[in-house]
C-alpha cells in the first residue's frame, strides 16, 4: 500500500512573493497526491465494502475532494480525516 507523503513547507510571513509561490506549489502538490492516493485505495474496493463503509462507488470523488480540501465538507468521515491530518 502506498503510504502519501506529508512534506509541508509553510512558507514564512516575511518571504517573498517567490518562497510563497513554491510553498503553494508544493502544498497543491501534496494535496493532488493525497487525492489520488485517496480515490486509488478506494476504487480499489469491491461494492460489498464501500457499502459497509456506507459509501457508494459514484461517493468517492466527493469524499476524496473533501478530505483533499477542495470542497466543503458534508461527509462525517472527510472530516475525521481532516482533523486527523492537522
């Protein structure tokens, strides 16, 4: 199973416009790869779990945008993530 990786670089407040530009795209980068990771593990689940997870297939773009950040959070579990994340 791969395992995402969780490179944050935060850019400090009295950086450049530069440092904040590479901070942004190593942050859009971790967040890209957190989804894809996300989306891959569960595709790769049979229906028969998704649904004992209360999950169904057409679900998992949504759920994977969420805990990813790009949309607002509606799912209980998206947001378990998120706080485990941070």
């Amino acid at each position: 199973m791969q395992t995402p990786h969780t490179l944050c670089l935060p850019a400090p407040a009295a950086a450049g416009p530069f440092a904040r530009f590479v901070a942004e795209l190593i942050e859009g980068w971790r967040r890209t790869s957190l989804r894809r990771a996300t989306t891959r593990t569960l595709q790769s689940l049979d229906d028969r779990t998704l649904h004992d997870l209360g999950l169904h297939r057409s679900e998992i773009g949504g759920l994977a945008a969420e805990i990813d950040g790009r949309a607002e959070v509606s799912y209980v579990r998206a947001r378990q993530a998120r706080q485990l994340r941070a």
